[in-house]
C-alpha cells in the first residue's frame, strides 16, 4: 500500500519535472527540474529494492546537476529567463521524440507480458555488486582506468588555455609558475 | 549480512530527532556566543551566551521576509529549505547510543548523498537572490565541493574499507577491539576538515564570507535567513557527529552509557572545530583546490592502502 | 496575548547593526563600534541581516542617499540611529533598542513600504558607459535566435544592442559580452560595491566590472568629494600650527590607526578572534591606556599574524598595485612597532622625523589599477590591506604643493 | 527496502517542519514580505541584473572531478568484497588509482587546478 503510494508520487514526479524542463525559460530552473526528475527516480530505483543503486544515483545527480546548470549558466544567453525569448532549438522535435518515446516505452511496459517472479534477489546487493566488478577480470577496471585517464588529459588539453610552457617558460626551467592567480601548491 | 533493520530504533524516535538536533544545535550556537564574547573583551556570562540563540531564533522569526527585484524565488526558498531538511536525513543514519534511527545497509552512502545536497542548496540560494554579491558566494560553494568532496569521500570509504560494511552500525561493531582513529588518522583528519568545509563553517566559510557581505545569505531576511542559518548549523553538528561512529568507536566507552559516550565525544569535537574556527582567517578556494587535489587526495587515497593492506592481513 | 511583541521584545536586547561609516568622521565610527562591542551588538554584514542602521556622522548629499536606499532594504523590525558629533552615543542606542521593541511603531513603519527601487536606478545607469565603454555586442553576436516581436519603446537601453527595446523586470538591462582574458566571450556585470561594505573605507565606491568573480576593470570614486582631513592625522596637524605636540600623542594615534588597519585587514580576511582583539587594543590605545597595559598584548597580537603561516600562505602572491599584499601587512605591523616604542615619547613631535610612522597613501584611480585583474576576494584583501585615506585629485594636488 | 521506511517518514517530518517554521512566522512576522528590494552591493542600486554568464574559472576542475568521482561509483560495491576477494582487490582498485592520481599530477603540472 505505502509502497504504491510512493511509486505512483515518484512516478508522477519524475515524468512532471522532466516535462517541466521543457517548459521553463530559466536555464537554473531546467537543471534543477532535471535533478528532480533524476532524484525521483534514484526513489523509484530504492523501491525496486535496490538501494545501492537508488542512492549512488542521487550522490551523483546531484553532483552533476549543478555542475551542468554551472556550465549552461556560463555559455547559455539569458540564464535567468528575465527576457520572454526562448532557448530551445527545435523544441517542437525534441518534445515530439521524448513524448514519443516515453509513450512507446509505457505501452510497451503496459502491454508485455512480464514473466512471475521466481526466487528470490540475492539478499547482499551491493556486495554482489563488488563481486562483479573485482571478480576476475582485472582488464575491466584497467581498460576503465585508462579511459578514464585519457578523458582528464583530454579535458585539461582542449579546455585549459595555457600549459606547462606558458607556465614554466620553454624549458620548463621556471622555479615557479607564472600564472594569472596564484594557488596553494608549487 | 542480512539485510533487516535489526539495529534501528523504534519509529517513534522519527519525529524526536529533529528536535534532539535542534536543541544540541541550539547549545553549540551557545559555546560558539560565549567564544566570541570572550575573544571580544565581553563578560557576558554562561547565561548570557545561552539565551542567544533563543535571541536570534525570536528575532527572525519575527523579522519580515523580502524578496528582491527579479528574485528566483523558486530555487530561492527551496535552496533555503533544502540544507535543513538534507542534514535532518543525514542524521537517520547516526547511531544516537549503539542504534541510528534507520539502520541502512548501505548508510554511509546515503550519508554523503544527503550531505552533498548541500551543493545545490547553496548555489541555489546564492543564485536566487539575483544579487552580484551572493551569486558569487553561491559559485565559491560549488568550488569549495570540488575541492573537498574527493578527500570526503575517500575518507568515508576507508572507514567503510575497515569494516567490511557499508552499514553505519557495523562500521561501529568493527572498533570493540581498537578505535578506527588510531589506523586511519589521515583520514580522520581529512574526514573533519571536508566536514567543516561541507557546511561551509569558517575556516572554509567564503561562500558566506564577510568580504561578500555574508556572500549567498547576503540577501536573506526574516525566517528565509533562520532557515539557512538553522540548516548550516545543523549541517555542522550531524557531519561532527557523524566521526564518532566512523572513526571513534561510536557508543563504546566505560562506566556512561553507549548514547553518554557519544554525547561525550561529539561535544568534544564539536568544541574542537569551533576553537579551530578562531585559530585560521577564511581559506580561499583558489588556494585550498590544488592543496586538496594535490596533497590531501593522494594522502588519503595512501591511507585507504594501507587499510586495505591491514584488512588483507587480518583476512589470513 | 500579543506574542509578536512579545518575542519584539526578546530579539531587540541583541539587535545587528550596520554602520554607514561617513568619510573623515572616524572618531564617530570608532566610539560607534565600541558602543556596539560594550552591549554586545554584533555588526551586521548587509542590510537583510540588520535590524538597526547606524549613521555615523552627517553624510553629504551623496552618502546621504545611500543611506536612504540602505534603509529602503532593511527589513521590520529596523530602527535608524544617526549619530552627530555631539550625539550621547549611549541614549540613542538606547532609543533604538526600544523603537525595535516597539510592536505598534514597527507595524505602523512598514505599513507604507518604500517604492524600493527607485528611479536611481535609471540615474545611475551612466556608471555603465563611464567605465569600460560598454562592449560592441550587437543581437548577431549572440548567436542565439530571438523571438521576435517583443514589447518595445523603452528607450533607456541604448547601447544594449542585445536587449534593445525589451522590457527588463525592475526597469535594470542584463549584463552584456565582453573579452576575457582566457579568450571567451562571457557576460561583464557591472557592479558598484561600496560604501557600505564590512570594513570598507568610509564613502569608497568601487564600480567594477566583473567576469564570473574576477575584476576586469574599475574605477573608484569617494562619495561627496573625498574624505577631508584624516582623524589619524590629526595630533600632526596640531603640530603643524604650532600647538606643542608630543610624539607620544603623535605615535599614540598612528598606534591606533594601524591596529584599526590590522583590525579591518583581518575582519576581511575572517580571522576573527585577532581581529577582535586588535579592535579591543585600538580603543586601549586611543583612550590613553599607559604604555605597561597595552604594549605587551599588542606585541604578542603582531607576533601571532606575522607567525601565521596560514595567513602568509593565503595572501602570497596577491599583488596590490606596485607590491604585494604581504608587503603591505608587514610594513603596517613595522609601523605599529614603531608607534608602540614611542607611546610615552615626551620630546616635541616638531624635532623628531616620524615618517616611518606614516601610512600608505593611495588616490582612487592607484587603488582602481591596483584591482584590475584579482580575484573578487583578493580585490577586497587589497582595499583592506591598504584601508586608505582616499584623498580626491584636488586634495592631492594641495598636499603635494604644501611639500 | 524495507529499512527506508524511517527515512521516508523522516524526510515528510523535515518538510513538515520546514512549512511549520514558514507558518509560524507568516503568523509572528511584523510585517508583510517586502517585494521587490533591490539587491545589495554596497548601497547603491544595481545598474545590471546579476543573472548573468558567469564565467567561473575552475571549469577544467569540475571535468576533472567528474572523471574521477566515476570511480567512486566502483569504489564502495569494492570496500565491502576486499576480505572476500583478497589482494587481486586490492592490486586492482589501487592500480586504477594510480592511473587516476597521474591523469591529476597531468592536470596539476598544466596548471589545470588554478583560476586561470
């Protein structure tokens, strides 16, 4: 009974907050009524009976939530939606594909013919999960690792202006750094 | 590894952990009063001290509320409302004695996604106020969470590393034979220092700092500003309290009982952190981001190997 | 039972005050802050958190407005107290106190809500073509279609090409593009910080220009046409006319003077308890306290900043015009050394060279160049490190003639 | 599933007593909100809005940590598996730090971890 209740109050949150991002003109709003959608979400995910997962999903959403209204903020005209213009590129496709596909999904929830569950989940989830990742194969981790690596040095290359040369000069003989504002090491 | 809520505490002690938090929240504000009184040259008196935060409590909740011009209200009051009620689930997982109010399998992981809403409810309180000043006390925030939150984190899990267990009450358990401070002292310190800096109390309290004219609570008034205000001292007294479960052996101890000895030994760290406070001017993140990166991320991430290596030995 | 006014009542034994400091009156400011400290008022950062403002002495023209739009933003319960030379500090606290535990006048005063955003807005708009003559964005720079057909005819935008002809809320436009010096085309906000700012300089306005949280560009200006005369300067003044002055009276104020430096220097930089304490020794100094009661305790407050490897840590590298805030912080403690060893000095200031005593001098367009490039929170460790007597051109040049 | 049930009811009791506190000073305040106060910044009226781009300088941070706090994902399922599992575990997860910490002594050196 409780456990209907929250599904169908998550449930109506997740779908109304991810409509609302839609909807909003402000680029704050749109990341915040995201998070929201992701959040009722990581409860949805909690009532499935995974917990692990439901509250890994809120740690990282919200990290990455405002991480990304940082960055819409930054490169997005009008951040606030003070001004009555809209944001959207091709809002009218984009809403027809997400309506879309949200409709073919429930229909097609609605409408296969789940199988009975047998058995019971393993009653230790996330510790079958830690089993999963370390058991065996250490190349998952590593090959995860190295992408991983490569994803740092890439995004410092492309979004850092200036290097270790401009830094320490050609030979990178510089006792310290010349740079615009000081930090707290070397 | 069953996964029942063996540990928890009956469901009515729901509705009393908020005000258990709001009165030893009240307290703390008192020994914070009586600080500053003294460093003033003040004599106020124990008494004196104790009745501010009725004071202040009085004062904005009678204090009328504002808005300003082109305010995001929305994200506004809900940042606002957000820190108060994310420390409050923060809490459910602290064992109060030997038994948290929700005794979750996987608590310490809970316990940093609450406290990480923080992030959100900061920036959105500076940003909604439309005001320069609190907007960049706002973004200072998010700053001071990319600097903290990975020392945080590892701190967390080498706890978690010690015990084998996720769950709060276990972590607990772990200690009957040695308290986890005295092997994992790096990351105890690293605990407390992102926990300070997590409800953005000085020395990391730029966000909210005097140079911004109270940074991203500049514009708030009346029970907005008590909200927030509450919210961040709550913030402060559960993740303080949260280290004596992690690293202190939570409610063991002689002759008091399991709830005394935490008592005991969160006040105790909470007087530390607010004579910290007064011993070091406001760190700025432009310095404190490559220290932490640099510095106390591969420190704790040492630590954790170690732990790691004394779990492996135990193991054989 | 009335029990709004009754919890009034509770909240106005600690009421937060804000301090419009007004320029050249810092003895008023001085004898305000030690009231407050006395009953154990703490200072409110901004308006929102205050309930009683305090104007300490009579404000020009300029700042007298100021002081009208702060206490258009303060929220009820407020009270207003202006102080004057000759003002009995302890009856008018006393009569603010009472005003905010006053139920009927605190619903009677904000039953008629000040319009809160006055056409001063508008006025005030030239600050954005004064400085850093606003960027040549047109709508094609954006690169973000508009749609068309907004409400038009509000001519104040001009010189906003992207939001020419639109109706902002408050009547205020939006920040426009402007270069970056990481190569980026992000919004420049104009922003007026100042005068009333925690320690601040009294009537300092700063209107920078800010990219995220660093200054691009600024310029200073002091509110009503400089500061005057320096309280500090005041016992050389004497000296100068030919009244018998001692250097003890002489280091005495520079004593103060700096500890009060220090004080605002540390409060930005929220170290508090220091802070504090150098507050507490100012006013020792200044009320005549024998050389034996305050020299130790001052010697010790110098030791602890200069052994402070934090502080040092944190304003490394954070340069302030020609040197560094560092250097300033320690050629401030040099000179309150050497105020401390002359406290009781007995000979006539006239016979002894007191230079290194003296503070630096900066006019508002120095301060300005100094800020251009710092972070937000450097921009203001640098205003507090040099707290300088701002002197307007005029003034300058009439001191540089006098030499 | 069954063990968040307090923290459910948790969570409805912190929002009740947000509204309550909201009441109670809608019920206490002396006056009615103030609506359209102008922001603050010293006193004088703000000339520009302060939404805005802002341009924070520490965005190569936030990719950063991004990158690495992916890995935290992995790294709590692991704590509780290293008894189980031994040492492959643990040469595993501390291998893969390693190859995290150089990609940060990269960024570090370029100067990444600075308001450039």
């Amino acid at each position: 009974m409780l456990a209907d209740v929250s599904f169908w109050v998550l449930g109506i949150v997740a779908v109304l907050s991810g409509f609302a991002v839609f909807r909003l003109n402000s680029m704050a709003r749109v990341t915040f009524a995201l998070l929201a959608s992701f959040l009722a979400v990581a409860g949805l995910v909690v009532l499935l009976g995974l917990g692990y997962l439901g509250v890994v999903t809120a740690l990282m959403m919200v990290i990455e939530m405002v991480v990304m209204a940082v960055f819409m903020i930054m490169y997005m005209m009008n951040p606030a939606g003070l001004m009555p213009m809209s944001m959207y590129h091709n809002k009218a496709g984009s809403m027809a594909i997400s309506v879309g596909t949200f409709a073919v999904l429930a229909v097609g929830i609605l409408l296969t013919d789940w199988p009975v569950r047998r058995g019971v989940p393993a009653p230790a989830q996330t510790y079958q999960l830690g089993l999963a990742l370390m058991g065996g194969q250490m190349l998952t981790m590593m090959t995860l690792g190295v992408t991983l690596f490569a994803t740092i040095v890439a995004t410092v290359v492309l979004s850092t202006g200036r290097g270790r040369y401009d830094r320490y000069g050609d030979d990178l003989a510089a006792p310290r750094a010349d740079d615009p504002a000081g930090g707290g090491v070397g | 590894m069953d996964t029942g809520d063996r540990m928890a505490l009956p469901l009515w002690w729901v509705p009393l952990l908020p005000v258990l938090l709001i009165v030893v929240t009240a307290g703390v504000v008192a020994v914070d009063e009586a600080a500053a009184a003294r460093a003033r040259g003040a004599r106020e008196g124990l008494l004196g001290s104790a009745v501010v935060p009725l004071r202040e409590g009085a004062r904005l909740l009678v204090g009328q509320r504002r808005r300003t011009v082109a305010a995001d209200s929305v994200l506004w009051r809900i940042g606002g409302a957000t820190l108060p009620v994310a420390a409050l689930l923060a809490a459910a997982v602290v064992p109060l004695g030997s038994r948290p109010v929700a005794d979750l399998t996987d608590g310490v992981v809970w316990f940093n996604a609450m406290e990480v809403l923080a992030w959100a409810a900061v920036w959105m309180v500076g940003w909604g106020a439309n005001s320069a000043l609190s907007l960049v006390g706002g973004y200072r925030f998010v700053a001071q969470g990319l600097a903290y939150e990975l020392p945080h984190m590892f701190a967390l899990i080498t706890a978690a590393l010690a015990a084998g267990s996720l769950r709060v009450t276990d972590i607990v358990a772990a200690q009957q034979d040695l308290w986890f401070v005295v092997i994992m002292p790096v990351a105890f310190v690293a605990y407390l220092v992102s926990a300070v800096a997590m409800a953005f109390w000085g020395p990391f309290d730029a966000a909210v700092g005097r140079d911004l004219a109270g940074g991203a609570a500049a514009e708030l008034s009346g029970v907005d500003r008590l909200v927030f205000a509450g919210g961040r001292w709550l913030l402060l007294v559960v993740a303080v309290a949260m280290a004596v479960p992690l690293f202190l052996g939570g409610g063991a101890g002689p002759w008091l009982p399991a709830w005394g000895w935490v008592a005991v030994k969160a006040g105790a760290l909470l007087t530390s952190v607010l004579w910290l406070r007064r011993r070091f001017p406001t760190v700025r993140m432009d310095r404190f981001t490559e220290v932490s990166w640099v510095v106390l991320v591969p420190l704790t991430v040492a630590q954790a190997l170690v732990v790691a290596l004394v779990v492996l030995g135990r193991g054989m | 039972m009335d029990l709004t006014g009754w919890l009034l009542r509770v909240a106005a034994r600690r009421p937060h005050a804000l301090v419009v400091a007004v320029p050249g009156e810092t003895g008023l400011r001085l004898a305000v802050e030690m009231e407050l400290g006395r009953r154990g008022w703490p200072v409110a950062d901004s308006p929102a958190g205050a309930d009683l403002l305090v104007v300490a002495g009579t404000p020009g023209p300029e700042l007298a407005a100021v002081a009208e739009t702060v206490w258009a933003q303060l929220p009820a319960p407020r009270a207003r107290v202006d102080v004057a030379g000759d003002s009995d500090l302890s009856r008018a606290f006393d009569a603010g106190e009472r005003e905010l535990a006053d139920a009927a006048l605190q619903r009677h005063v904000v039953a008629t809500p000040e319009a809160a955003l006055p056409h001063a807005a508008v006025t005030d708009h030239r600050a954005v073509h004064d400085i850093a003559a606003a960027p040549e964005s047109g709508g094609a720079g954006h690169g973000m279609a508009m749609e068309p057909g907004m409400a038009g005819g509000h001519g104040m935008h001009s010189g906003h090409g992207g939001m020419e002809g639109m109706e902002m809320p408050g009547g205020v436009p939006m920040a426009d593009l402007g270069e970056d010096r990481d190569g980026l085309r992000l919004d420049a906000l104009h922003v007026a910080l100042g005068p009333v700012l925690p320690d601040w300089p009294a009537g300092l306005v700063l209107r920078v220009v800010l990219q995220g949280d660093v200054v691009v560009d600024a310029e200073a200006e002091v509110l009503d046409g400089g500061a005057g005369p320096s309280f500090w300067a005041e016992p050389r003044r004497r000296a100068g006319a030919g009244e018998p002055v001692s250097v003890g009276d002489v280091a005495r104020r520079a004593a103060a003077r700096h500890l009060d430096g220090l004080a605002r220097f540390l409060g930005v930089a929220a170290w508090t308890d220091p802070a504090d304490r150098a507050r507490r020794w100012r006013d020792a100094v200044l009320a005549g306290e024998p050389t034996g009661q305050v020299g130790a305790p001052v010697r010790d407050l110098i030791t602890r900043v200069e052994r402070s490897r934090t502080l040092r840590w944190l304003i490394r590298g954070v340069p302030a015009g020609e040197c560094e805030v560092a250097g300033l912080l320690a050629a401030r403690l040099a000179a309150l050394r050497a105020a401390l060893a002359l406290l009781d000095d007995p000979r006539p200031a006239t016979d002894v060279d007191l230079r290194a005593l003296d503070d630096a001098v900066i006019t508002p367009a120095g301060l300005a160049a100094a800020l251009v490039g710092a972070e937000l929170a450097a921009a203001r460790l640098v205003v507090a490190a040099l707290d300088p007597h701002l002197r307007t051109p005029v003034e300058e040049a009439r001191s540089h003639g006098h030499r | 599933m069954v063990q968040f049930g307090p923290v459910g009811v948790l969570l409805l009791v912190g929002v009740v007593l947000v509204v309550l506190v909201y009441g109670l000073s809608a019920f206490l305040a002396v006056a009615r909100p103030v609506v359209d106060a102008v922001a603050f910044g010293g006193g004088l009226p703000p000339v520009e809005h302060a939404f805005s781009r802002f341009h924070v300088r520490w965005y190569p941070v936030t990719m950063v940590f991004l990158a690495f706090d992916m890995e935290m994902l992995f790294m709590y399922p692991w704590t509780l598996v290293v008894t189980r599992v031994g040492a492959p575990a643990v040469i595993e997860m501390f291998l893969f730090l390693a190859i995290l910490l150089a990609g940060v002594a990269y960024a570090w050196r370029e100067g990444a971890l600075r308001w450039t």
